[in-house]
C-alpha cells in the first residue's frame, strides 16, 4: 500500500481558507482520499464553493488512476448524495473521482453517484433557474468528459460550441432572481459590466482549461461561473473567514455605506486546467523556481495584448477584468499555481484606465505575493459592492 493512502483529508464544516489550504500542502505531500461536508459553510464565504473544487481537481489530479472520493455522514443518509451535488465544489469532487466509496466506509457507490451526477448536470443544462439556484446562488459548470449532447448551453452557442458573445439576458435573469427578492435596485447594478466580467474570465477559461502543456485533451476537465448575492453586516469578521486583505476591504465599506449592510454580487470562475504561470511558460512550475518568478509570469498575462493563443483576438480578456473591477470598486481574489493573490479598488474610480499600480498584486493574506500549496487550475473571485447608498 502506498505510504498514506489509507488517510482521509476530512473537511469540517467549519473549515475555511485556512484548513483548505493545510489539506492543499497534504494532498501535495502524498497520495489520499478526499471527503468534504455534504454541507459546508464555506461555500458561503467569497469564493468559497470554487475554491473547493480546485481542491477536489488537485487532489484527483494528484491520486489518479486511484482518486478515491469517500462520502461525508454529515447529514442524513437518504439525503446525502443530493445535498452534495448541489454544490459546486461536491459536484467536481464526484465528477473527478475515480471511485466512490459510501457512508460505510466500504461500499463501492461509484456507478449509482455518477446516475445522480448525470441528473444534476441535466438540471444545471436545461433546467430552470429555480431548479440551478442553490440558495443564493447561480452555479454555470461545465463538465466535458460527462458531455453527452454538448457543452453547457447557457455559456456556450449550441450550435458552434464556441463560448457565447454575449451573457447580457443570463445575468439579467439571474439578477431577476437574486436581487429583486432582497429588494435590490436592479437599475443602480451595472448588467452590461456584468455580463463583460463572464464573457471575459470564462473566456480565459475557455481557452486554457481543457488541455495539458503538450495540448493533449485531459481524460477529465470542467470550468464553470458561480454567481451569487453576498449580504454582509459590516463589519462582519466571519465573511472574511481570515483573510487580511478581505477583511480590510469589507472594512472600507463601512465609511460609505448608507446602511450596516452591503450586498456584494460574487462572480467566481473555476478551470481545471495547468494555471497561468504553467501555460504561460509552456511547462510545469519547478519547485525550485523562486515565487517572485512564478508571479512575475501571471503578472504578464495581464498586460495588454499578452496571450498564449494563436489567435489575435485573445489576449485583452485579463486587462479588460482589472478595468471593469477599478471601475465597479471591487475585488479580486486569484489562487493558481502556487499562488494567492488579490486586489481591491475602492468604490467611486472614475479613471476609465488600468496604470501599473492597477497591475500590482499582493498576497491574501497581506504584503509581498508568498508561496503557498501548490494547486491545480484557477480560481478567480470578485466581489463587487451594490446597494451602498440605500
């Protein structure tokens, strides 16, 4: 038996960025099964149901052929499975996994959990928005290697398979859902600015998510958008869940909201793919390379004009991101590779351009970018702030 294989990375349900990323530097150490809570709190924190399916990708990533996914006994048996693939992060974890093993720590449940994948991705593809919403949010996946009649229709043309031109009419319905029952006002939310931060992240995905540095497809590959209503009191400690700069930047809010609580809508997008600094250098982040190096080459994906395609219409999705973000005073939150960086703008900017500073990014947890675990992917999280002045 491989050293470690009969560990379980156990995820609390209070688990946070925190013990995320201890369970990341074990997954990275040896060879493991993966359980998470069937519910988890965390995915109601910034960025949270994304971040851990980029887990749930490195960690398929790292025990395949043998990925063993073992089910959580949080909640009660007969509503366990269902529970867990409404979530995003359950949903990638059972799609990836190699096998499945239940509640009884024995039984082999791989064949019966991916009928009830396959269900979900029918609802999350051509069902309604009452039946995609979790709570309050939207899940948009894509799952190739489980994609029997075509990508994800809401995010791609069924006819040409090519990412849509436009997702003005999604967020519209989406914002129809999320925010007019928590008596928003949709006319003060900029949907065309929105509509531009999907086009342009899954885009990004698009591209660099569904094959390896040799450009082969991988045997198992997903992207996807998670949009979502954050209510937050201010200050409210527990949204940062522990992260500096987070913290400091719900914080700022608290000079110019009208009210003790601020709305902020979440765009998360997650791909399985090498990360930026991998596909940038056309091969696999050596240990041994400094992270200043690392960081200096996702630096460069957001320079104007900077890409890795052929094709020269790419290559201002990245830039045109950090402009709408300076713009809507947001933040941003990247985790790739072995690195987690963010940035934030305060609300009210009104210089419609991106400068160098703009372009400089610190590590989430405060100062200079730091090395953390290494990671599959990318993730990445902005948080624009609504309703300041009602």
């Amino acid at each position: 038996m491989t050293p470690g294989a009969d560990i379980r990375d156990r995820l609390a349900q209070t688990a946070a960025y925190d013990r995320l990323e201890t369970v990341l530097r074990l997954v990275n150490e040896r060879k493991s099964s993966l359980t998470v809570p069937n519910k988890w709190s965390f995915e109601a924190r910034p960025g949270g149901s994304v971040s851990g399916a980029q887990l749930a990708v490195t960690w398929a990533r790292r025990n395949q052929p043998d990925a063993t996914f073992r089910m959580n006994g949080d909640v009660d048996p007969n509503l366990a499975a269902k529970t867990l693939l409404k979530r995003t992060y359950g949903l990638i974890a059972a799609s990836f996994a190699d096998r499945i093993i239940g509640r009884d720590g024995s039984r082999d449940v791989t064949a019966a959990m991916l009928r009830l994948v396959s269900q979900r991705l029918n609802e999350l593809y051509t069902g309604t928005f009452d039946e995609m919403i979790h709570g309050q949010s939207l899940p948009l996946i894509s799952i190739d290697h489980l994609e029997r009649d075509g990508p994800n229709p809401l995010l791609y043309h069924p006819r040409t398979g090519e990412v849509r031109a436009d997702f003005q009419g999604l967020v519209k319905q989406a914002l129809i859902r999320l925010v007019d029952r928590n008596r928003l006002r949709r006319d003060e939310i900029n949907a065309e600015l929105l509509a531009s931060l999907f086009r342009e992240l899954f885009s990004n995905t698009h591209l660099h998510a569904r094959t390896d540095l040799d450009g082969s497809l991988y045997q198992r590959s997903a992207r996807g958008i998670v949009f979502a209503l954050r209510p937050v009191d201010i200050p409210h400690e527990a949204f940062a869940a522990g992260l500096t700069t987070l913290r400091e930047y719900i914080e700022s809010m608290e000079r110019l909201a009208a009210r003790p609580r601020v709305e902020f809508l979440e765009v998360s997008v997650f791909d399985s793919g090498p990360g930026l600094a991998a596909r940038a250098l056309g091969a696999m982040i050596p240990d041994a390379m400094p992270i200043s190096n690392e960081y200096a080459l996702v630096h460069h994906c957001f320079l104007k004009s900077i890409t890795t395609s052929a094709d020269p219409a790419h290559g201002w999705g990245l830039p045109r991101v950090m402009l709408a973000l300076k713009l809507a005073g947001g933040f941003m939150r990247l985790r790739t590779g072995r690195l987690s960086l963010c940035k934030w703008f305060p609300p009210g900017v009104t210089e419609a351009n991106v400068t160098r500073d703009d372009l400089r990014f610190g590590d989430i947890n405060g100062g200079e970018p730091k090395e953390h675990a290494r990671v599959a992917g990318a993730v990445f999280t902005i948080l624009i702030p609504v309703g300041l002045g009602n």
